[in-house]
C-alpha cells in the first residue's frame, strides 16, 4: 500500500518569508498550498504551484479564515453558507495558477482553526463539501483520520467525494484517536527519529502508542509535514528515508 | 451589428453596499464582477454571478488594484509579473463562482486605475493578455475604443485574444478619442438622455461631438454603465430603451 | 438625573456608506467611533471626530476586531493579551484625531462582536480595563447594563475607572436583564414610539417589560442608538424629543 | 557634535518575522517602528517599543501606505489630505504605545515609497507636516540630507518643526546628493567597513565620494541601519565601533 507524504506550503506573504519550499517539496509528493487569506499571495501563489509542477508533486489547495494578522489559527464563527464562498473563493484563485502551470488541483484541506472546524461541525463540513464538489468530482477532500475526521468524512464520501485521512507524524495522540492540542504537554513529537518511526508504524497500519501509552490504531492515506516547523525539511528527509528503507512506496492519493 | 451593453457590477463588500445590482442587471447583456481587491466579497461574487447567470447576462472579470479603501482608483506603480499575477488570482476567484453557476467567464476588463494602465502600458498590457490567455483563449480583453485603447488592443490581437472596444456614454470624449478626465469641467454626461443619445450614434458608428465640439468617431463594440453611479439603472433603461427603438440588437460580444 | 444618549458612528469606508451621521449626529450626546479595524478609515475618523467636535458631542473610542468584512460581528478567539494590543492601538489611533480636533476621548466601548465577550469574559475584560487605563484614568468604560455586565464593570471599577452602563432601547432584554439575541423572535423594538417610551421609563429608573412581560429593571447611565440601522435618525429624534418631553436632561457621562 | 544612529524596527507582522530587533536596538540611538499599514501588528507595536524603551533608544513612528504586500515600497497616488489622515493615524496607533511604555514619540520618518514621496512633493510635504505638528511641536521631523529632502525640511521649518538629516551609510549618492536608486550598478554599499568609514566621515562633516568620485558634502544629523537588511546588526555594530573609535558622540537628536 503507497502511502501519501503531503506538507503545507506557499505560506509566505509579499517580503515575508516562511518555510524553505525549495527544499521541502521535492521531499514530498504532494502539497496543500496557501490561498491568499492566512497566507500566501498572487506571487507567492504562482511560485509555489510552479515549484510543485517541477517536482511533480500533486498540488492541493490550503484554503483558511481571512485572517493573515492570525495565520488562519484563530477560531472564528463564520456562516456556513459564507465558509462555502470564501473555499470556493480560496480553490478558484489556486485552480487559476494550477492551469497556467499546466497542472490539476488534486484535493482541498482546510488550514489552521478551520482543519477541526469542518472536521467536527456537520454544517461546516457540509459546506466545504459543498464548495469543493461545484469545483469538479475529482477533487478530494483531506481531513484527520480516525475518530476526529469522521464528520467531514462522512459528508465528503455523502457527496460522491473521496477522503483522504491525515495523521500526524510530529503530533501526539489521544487513545481515542484526536490529537493532544497544541500547548498540553508532550504535544508535539520533536525527535525526528521518533517521528519517522511513527511514519512508518502509521504507514504499515500498525498501532502507535498515545500520549497515555495505549495504542491507538491510525488508518491514515497521507502523512502531514508541518512546512512552518523549524526543522521541516530535516524531519521530512528523515520520514521519507524510513519509509523507503522500510519498503513503502510514496505516492499522492489515487 | 449587435452592440453589447455592460455594466461593472458586483463592487459591494461585507455590510457595504453600492450598487443596485438586482435591477440593473436585468438592462444590461453583459457584466464586469469586481474579485475581491478593489471591491466585492466571496459572498457578493457569488450572489452577482448567480444574478448574473439568471438573467441570460453575460459574465467577466473586472479586477482591480488590491487597495479596498481607494477602490481600486489610487494609481499605483506594480510590477508586471506581479499584475499578472493578482489579476490570475481575481480571474479564478470569480471563475470558480462561475463555475458553480453554471456559466462560463467570457471577458476580462481592468478596473480604476489599471483600466487606463493596462490600455496605456505596453509592459502592464502585455502582463494582463498573459494572465488572461493562460486561463483560455476564449476570454476577450475588454479595453477603451480608440487610441487610448491602442496598447492594450495590439497585445490582445497578438496574443491571439480577441479585443472587445468599450465606449462611455455618461463620459465626454477629447477629439483625439480620449476621455476628458474625471474633474475637468465637462467630463461627465449627466443627462441621461444626451448619454441615450450617443450611445445610439455609437451604436450606428457615427461619430459624437467631443468636448470641443470637434466629431470623434469611435469604433465601440460595447457600451458601458457605472453601476456605482447615482441613476445608474434610469441610465441603463434610457439607453436601452434608445437602442431598441433605434433598431439596434443589444447582444454581448460574439 | 440626566441621562446620555449615545450613537456607534463613523462606520463608512473608502466610498462606501453607512449611516447618516450628520443628521444622527446632533442629535446625541455622545458617539462611538469606529476606528478601522472592523469599519471606518482615517478619513472617516477625522471627519467623524470633526463633526462630534463641533456638536459639542463626547466622543468615545469604539474598537472591534479585525474583520472589516464581517463588520466586526463575527465571533473569534483572541488571546487577552493580543486584545489588550489591539484595543490600545485603535484608542491611540482615533486620540490623535481627537487632538487634533481640539477635544478629548471620554469613554472606550468595544464593538459588535466584541461587545459581549469583554462583558462576560473576565480575562477579555481585564485586557480591555488594562489598555483603557494605560491611555488615561479620566477614560470611562462602557458596557451592557444589569448582569450581562457585572463582568466588566467590577473589572473597570477594580482599576479605577468609571464604568458607564448602557442601555438598548431598540432592544428586548429577557427577565435577567440580558438582551434577547438577535435572530430570536421579538429582539428588536421596530416601534420608534416604544423604543421613546422605554427610554423614558429607564431614564427614570422605571423597570421595563422583558419579552416575557415580567419587569426588568435596567439601571443604566446612556442609552444607545444603532447609527447603521434604518431609520436611526427618526428613531434618534423620537427618543431625544420623548425624553425632553419627559423632563429628562440629556448629558453624556459626568 | 554627537550624531544619531537610527534604524527601521517593528516590521514584524504576524508569524512573519523581518530582523532582528532584540539585537539591533541595542545598537542603536532611536528606531522608527512601523504603525501596522506596511508592517508591523498592534503586538509587534507593544513589544518594540517596550524594547526600545528598556535599553533607552528613542522611539519615532515609521508611517508608511497602506500596502502589506507590497511593503510600502510600491508607489501610489494618495491625496494629500488622505495622506494627512494616515500619518495622524498611524502617529496616534503608535503613541498610545508609547504612553503605555511611559515614553514620548520623538521623530516621524515616513517609510518606504513615501519617503521620497514626502522628500520631493510640496503638497505631500506640507501633509506630513501638518499631521505631524497637530501631533505636538516637540515631534521632530526626519527626511534625506542634502538636496534630496529640501522641499520636506521648509515644510518643516516654516510650521516650526525641527527637521533631522538623515544620511545612508550603506547606500551610494550622486554627486547631487541624491541616492543612487536601488537596483542601478552600486547603489549598495555591502562592505560593513566601508559603510563604517563613511558614517565616520560623515559624523565628522567630511564630504563622501558619490558613486562618480566627486566629493558630496552631506550634512546629516542622524545615520541610517536598515532593519530589514541582512547583516544589520554587524553592520551596525561596525557602524557604531567606528563612531565610538572615532570620538563621535551618539545620541538621539536634541
């Protein structure tokens, strides 16, 4: 079973700099990339997809909350109905660059405080679903595996749309399958080696421990780099040599 | 011969409204949506595309500078590539409303201050047919008739892009086939029925009296209403109403 | 004992309007003034300020959150500290154009979204009292009357500043004395004749009927006016004249 | 006679970090920290001038256009009395900081693409001048030395303002005075030691050579580091050794 290696890019804005997609993305096989409201912007845009397009890394869009000042982390109440315009919004500039670069938008994920937002709201994921299916039938959705995703889930494979579950290589987890939040203790794995080994254990579809030691099975099809992270390209090289060592191949979602 | 009548339509944002979108669109073939820079919304655009498809109307782009508190109307100095690329950015944006209405984008035209920019620059026109041709062959460049169109009309037919003309009839024209600038005494036809006028001699491609009183003929595929202005839709109606007892088929552009 | 009537004002942007503050203007005591994060611009502020000023009105500072599109109604997480900042900026911003208008801010009230989080948040609240304090002591603070700002008053009232209860008249309350939300049945007073007469009976310190018919007694310092309303002006008059009309003097906090 | 030496600090927005100021304040007499329109965020704002104000720097405000993306540095028309109203804005935004800190705004340097716009417009001059002065008669005004900011320093000067000289020490002149413009052949000066040597002369009122050979004599009050500029903090520190080494003072202008 290929597995998919996805990280977020394009997240850098006008003189402002974040992440090394030169490094990171020839590392990965595909990339959800920032639409303009949390980040990124028309050239940011437009280098980004151009980049992946070399590479011939499946490209996504990363729509967020219009929140640059925020990075699209602050929970905010939107509408339903106003989330749907703004993804449709967010999918239509990136599908633009995406035909000028002679490639096809592959999936949708929502970023920052959006990501739990749709995966946990009926309403909301029910609009990203919305939006995402009046831009074409081959567009997946991208959203966390197991228990956190369900809704989203759900709702996506409702509207004929297929899902791609998403875990965590450098986050830890609860043993009902929803990540330790940012902040707690132990959130967040920092030795590269440790999450490599969790790459592959996730890869093979073999239990990993939570954060309480219980093992907690993940059936994932893509595992998330954090671009943003310092040490992302380091921890992307270490993930990527363990699962070929053990035998996986990579490959974006079919 | 056909004329189109257009409107710029769709420049509300958030609580703000300008514009009576609802009647105005029903008197125009053809409408020039604001993407979100200078005015406009993800909500806006989809409620103005949608209005846009129920009424047979045809739809474009009108993007603009990204400077929401000028309207998009302070000229400012951009790089071309950078132009292409927020004017690649505004075009999907508002494609993907399109898309999910159901109707396909027909035209681009600039807005504010790069609508004289784009006609009058050989470097900014050439970056505008760029962004437009990557996203398909079947978009017309809409620019001002006559020699202040002269720039951009070349780089469109070279690029192999048709260019659709486009007359003022509320705006005084120089004998040279420029318009007398916003704030010089003159410049704005406020009667509606001098403006239904010379929309019918342009429509019949006799020249019209420029500010001097000198004739200035002015080839024009397509008529234009600001939607923002005061009477804008007893504007429309006069000269739609003008066209038709002249005998004149009002259709967008072919 | 007099009683202040208050408007939210200045809430235009660029070219687009809301409200008619010079006719609602005059009519008051006091204003809000928005201070361009949610709406307004600097040009707005100025203009605000200028007219307040030469009304003999009290100006106050009315910041929201950063969400021009959604007016500063949606709900969102802010860290306390981050408000703190963001509440200090916008006092600061509007104080300059005070000074240079020659008169002073009196009072800090936080806007839409805003309104109620400060009023029930107790760490929202202390960051709102702490950024008002470090502009000036003599600044009151402004919030929901009755319980649904015991938060916020005891917060202002423990730093040492003033803290001045606001009243809706244009709004039900429940029997607890919180407003009836928006969106349910019954929470807004349509009726410019009755928002008059429960101005009256609360400037008098009379209970007023909840949307249950039982009595609420409201103890409040001003009475507010929405200025982006239909119908703010007429409503604004009724209430002005009802009040003089009732013997009330009309002054803003002491 | 003592000389400043300044930087540009605060340009942080966000996640988006732009050099770094826990090294270069320090180094330095004042800093002109960004009010939020080009860079710089409410926290970003706190948090610099709190630095500023422990290691004793003096603070001025840096206003710029309201231009994120582009960094301020693109040019564009701006009506001078809207330009007015957003320096009085970012002016005020940035005092109320400085209150908080317990310090008083110094300076106003206008930022990038209004830098030279305010240097060489009589109209935006006069705009600058008269936000600055509703602001206080203490706040000084900073513009280029030489012919360059002549046109700024009699706006300054006939409303009784104090003009400082600002001179470059890593930036080529003509033999005029005017800067190379960046992006011709030698605009940059990338040696450290060399642009420590000129900062020397120019301490000690001896003329530089211009990028042509011939001497210009520049009489500058206070000494440019730019912030954002890779090698900032050695070159200032080289900057500052020199001056020291040479006998010169450093100190805020008087």
């Amino acid at each position: 079973m290929p597995i998919d290696l996805n990280a977020d890019v394009g997240e850098s804005f006008g003189r402002y700099r974040i992440g090394d997609d030169e490094a990171l993305i020839p590392l990965v096989t595909s990339v959800s990339i920032a639409c303009g409201f949390h980040a990124g912007d028309p050239a940011v845009m437009r280098h980004t997809v151009e980049l992946a397009a070399a590479h011939g890394v499946a490209v996504g869009a990363h729509p967020g909350l219009p929140d640059l000042q925020g990075f699209g982390r602050r929970a905010m109440r939107i509408d339903p109905d106003e989330l749907a315009d703004m993804i449709t919004y967010q999918i239509g500039a990136l599908a633009a660059f995406a035909r000028a670069a002679g490639v096809s938008l592959r999936h949708v994920k929502a970023h920052g405080a959006l990501y739990p937002a749709v995966a946990g709201d009926a309403a909301l994921a029910e609009a990203l679903v919305r939006a995402v299916l009046a831009q074409g039938r081959d567009l997946a959705v991208v959203g966390p595996a197991g228990s956190a995703g369900a809704v989203l889930e759900r709702a996506a494979r409702a509207a004929g749309l297929r899902f791609v579950a998403e875990a965590f290589v450098d986050r830890a987890y609860r043993p009902d399958g929803t990540l330790v939040p940012r902040g707690e203790p132990g959130a967040v794995i920092a030795s590269a080696d440790q999450a490599a080994a969790r790459a592959v254990a996730i890869a093979r579809a073999i239990a990993i421990a939570s954060v309480s030691g219980a093992p907690v099975p993940l059936r994932a099809d893509t595992l998330c780099i954090h671009g943003d992270a310092p040490g992302a390209v380091e921890l992307a090289r270490r993930v990527r040599a363990a699962l070929q060592a053990a035998g996986t191949t990579l490959a974006p979602p079919a």
